[in-house]
C-alpha cells in the first residue's frame, strides 16, 4: 500500500512539472510575439542608408568654353556651392590639378559621349544625402588672371551615392577670354612730348591659359583684337591689333599695333578681344600720360 501510495505520488510530481514546463513555454511564445509586433520592420543596410543619409561625394570641374579645364597654370577657379532654393552656404574651394588630356581639343567625340575629365583640375567635397537635393554651383575665375576673370552659375539636382556609385559630377563651362595690356602699362609715363608713336601689345588666351597661335586649336585668325582710346579731347580712336608672329621668344597670344598719340594729356585705351566661333570675349584698360 506504501509503495502504491509512493507510486503515485512520483507520478503527480512529474505530472505538475510537466504542467509547469508548458505553461512556462507558452508565456514565453506569447511574450515574444507581442514584442515582435511592437517592433517595426528592420530595414536592410541600404534602406537604412537612405532613411539616415549617406557620404555623398561631389566633383566639381571649371571648363573653359572652346577650350580645357582652368588647371593651376591658371590659378584654378573658385567653387562656391549653395541650397538653390534657400542659399544656404554648403561648401567653397579652388579646384586643383591639370587642364584635362593632352588630347582633349582634337579627340573625336559624340554627343552622346561625355566629355572626359581625366587629368582635369578638380574641386570635391563630401555631402551626407539622404535625398536628391537642389544645387546651385558657382566658379569664379581663372584666379591668376582676376582681371579677365569671370563668372558662371548652374543649378543641378545631386543624387546620395546609393544611386550615383561614382559620385556626382558636375561640369561648369566659362566663357570669355584671358585679355592682359602688356604695353603701355597703366598710368605708363613717357618723357618726349607729342606727337609720339606708342608700341601697344596685348596677351590674349583662352580662359584655361590655352594659348592662340597658327598650327595650335586656336588660330590667331578666329580672334579679333582692337584697341580703343579715348583722347584727352574727348574723341575716341581704333586700332586693330594683329597677331605677332616675331614676338620675344617666338611666344604665342602675342597682338601688337603702333598708335600715333597727338595730344598732351591722360589717355584712356580699352583692349578688347573676340572670338567669334565660340562667341568668347575679353578686355581689359589702362591709361598712359603724354607731357
């Protein structure tokens, strides 16, 4: 009867232990799956990326129009880059490197084919996008010639880098002309009284320093170079510049004219260069003083 009683007694302990061990269990289920629906669904690593923003780089080039990037043989150009819709101030620097490939001017390329910037002067920053964000670009330059130097703006949209593997790049084009009065210098004052004969000489390039001459891509003869002055009566005359073959040391971008100045006084001589392919243009001013 104690065995019996012993017996049974085994079996009920087991029996509650058992009974512990499920309903422990499904607690446990329970509580996991409630916590499973409070969380929300863990997105993948690139999902997490475009909620949270990712390094976006930004590559910004200065081209010349009708001729190759402004390398540091031009002093570069200054990149300021803003919010197109709010200005925000996003970042600023001078692009650095070289002018593009030796045979950027003469390469065939299709339309469709974009400009290579291999061995192209550059300016990049870093952004943190989440989104495509409205850009306004700004290039100022070239920085070695402010008197020529100019300006150009373009607003582009830049995507993060989870849909441009490569980064964003961006190509500004300038235009204008390189214009430096060589001769006479401003304020240039010579001792012999009127009338006199002036050597007047100008520099003229490319906005990438590139320079004109005959077997070179810019042929001298697509460039016109005149001079205006302005007497110091008042009346205004032209002299058209040619391209000097002879110049000191065979060197290239070389106009030069005589001007015969007939009056006493300050005289005011506007250089001004075009180029009617590309439609570039350029000047620049200064003043000589006849006793």
């Amino acid at each position: 009867m104690d065995n019996i009683s012993v017996s049974t007694k085994l079996r009920a302990s087991v029996m509650f232990v058992l009974l512990g061990i499920l309903v422990l269990a499904l607690f446990l289920a329970r509580t996991v799956q409630s916590s499973n629906a409070r969380q929300p669904f863990a997105p993948s690593i690139s999902d997490r990326q475009m909620q949270d923003g990712v390094a976006t780089e930004i590559r910004v080039h200065v081209l010349a129009r009708g001729g190759k990037f402004l390398g540091d043989d031009v002093g570069g150009a200054l990149v300021t880059i803003r919010d197109a819709r709010t200005g925000e101030f996003i970042a600023s620097g001078v692009t650095r490197g070289g002018s593009g490939v030796a045979d950027l001017m003469t390469a065939e390329r299709a339309r469709t084919t974009p400009i290579t910037t291999q061995d192209a002067s550059v300016f990049s920053t870093t952004l943190v996008l989440a989104e495509p964000r409205l850009l306004e670009f700004e290039a100022y330059g070239p920085l070695a010639a402010q008197g020529s130097a100019n300006r150009v703006t373009s607003t582009e949209w830049v995507v993060p880098q989870t849909l441009a593997e490569n980064g964003n790049r961006v190509i500004l084009e300038l235009a204008g002309l390189n214009v430096d009065a060589l001769s006479p210098p401003t304020h240039f004052l010579p001792q012999d009284k009127p009338p006199i004969q002036l050597n007047v000489g100008a520099n003229v390039t490319m906005m990438c320093g590139c320079p004109i001459g005959p077997n070179l891509p810019w042929d001298p003869k697509n460039f016109q170079v005149v001079m205006r002055v302005i007497r110091p009566d008042g009346k205004a005359d032209l002299v058209n510049l040619q391209y000097n073959a002879n110049a000191l040391d065979n060197a290239p971008s070389q106009f030069s004219a005589e001007y015969n100045a007939t009056l006493s006084g300050i005289y005011e001589a506007i250089i001004m260069a075009h180029e009617a392919k590309f439609g570039n243009s350029g000047s620049d001013r200064v003043t000589f003083i006849v006793p």
